[in-house]
C-alpha cells in the first residue's frame, strides 16, 4: 500500500473534515508549538510530532483531517497571489509550502489571511522570504506521528482530493497592475 502522505502537496487536500474532534486543540497544538520553536517551521513540525505522539493513532487522523481541511480552504486564487508577492514568485509547490506555513502561523493569521489576503501585510509584519512562508515539514508531522505510533502508514482519510483548479477568480501574477491594485497594502512592501 502506498504511503498516504499528509501533506501540502498536489491532489492531498480536503473539502470535508468529517468525524474531526475538536478545532480548538488543533489550533492550540499548533500555537503551542510555534511558540516553542520561536518561528522555526522546521523546529514546529519536530515539536509537533512529539505532541501527536502523545496522541491515541485516531486522535491523529484526526489531526490530518482538520489539517487537510484548512489547506482546502487555503487553496485560492486570491492566496496565492498573495503568496506570490510575498515570496517573490510562488509556483505549485511553493503555494502549498506557503499554505502549510501558514496554518503553522495560527488560527488569527490563517483566517485573517482568508477573509483579506492583503491583510498578510499587517498581519505578518516582520516577513522575511528567506525565513518564512516554506513549512513543507509541518504537512508531514500527522503522517510522521501515525507512524512512529503504529509502524503503519497514515490511512486514506476518506476526504476529496483538492479541486484541479484554485477557488476564485483567476490572477494574473505577472501583471503589476493587477497585483497592485487587489494587494494594494502588500504591493507596497514586496511589490513595487
């Protein structure tokens, strides 16, 4: 049987987070970690791990599901153009690493970059592309914890694969005007 990767990659994310315990221990674990690796998304998916490993294997899953459920969320037009500023180009791979880091930043980072992707520039004021927004790591921590606790691959979750195509309107990246005008705050600091 393949290995079930939970990760930011193509075609591993979910629409449905069915039969998922509780948000705000997912939120909390997160929070708990990124504090304690003072930003370091690496050190955050190690401590993560650590944290799921005290976790039964169904609280795990679990945790895979409510984070395949905010990268389905996170799969959008709109944040990936925000991405694309932020990091200065942002193909495939780079969005989703981007959308990993991005949970990893907590819940009020996460859905205040929902609800405006241009906020990122307030709410992530002191971002560096050379430091920030790459946490490939941390999409792998619930398939790294399942296995330490069961020898076994993380099971298929029973959730839709990501829709081929982000949600939104469509961005042209390359077209400054229309960066500048729909991240007008980003546009400013990593843009222009």
């Amino acid at each position: 049987m393949p290995a079930r990767r939970i990760s930011c990659a193509r075609g591993r994310w979910d629409s449905d987070a069915r039969g998922v315990t509780d948000e705000t221990e997912f939120w909390q674990l997160i929070d708990d970690t990124r504090e304690a690796a003072q930003g370091d998304p690496v050190e955050q998916a190690d401590l993560l791990v650590e944290r799921l490993v005290e976790l039964t294997p169904d609280e795990v899953v679990d945790f895979a599901r409510l984070f395949e459920a905010r990268l389905a969320r996170a799969w959008r037009w709109d944040l990936w153009g925000a991405a694309d500023l932020l990091l200065g180009g942002a193909g495939d791979d780079a969005f989703d690493f981007f959308c990993c880091w991005l949970i990893g930043q907590g819940r009020e980072v996460f859905e205040g970059a929902l609800a405006d992707p241009d906020d990122l520039a307030e709410l992530v004021p002191d971002f560096d592309e050379e430091l920030d927004g790459d946490a490939e790591e941390l999409g792998d921590a619930a398939d790294r914890a399942y296995e330490q606790l069961t020898g076994l691959h993380l099971p298929e979750l029973g959730i839709a694969p990501k829709a081929s195509e982000p949600l939104g309107s469509s961005i042209d990246f390359d077209d400054a005007r229309v960066m500048e005008e729909r991240f007008p705050h980003l546009w400013d600091r990593y843009g222009a």
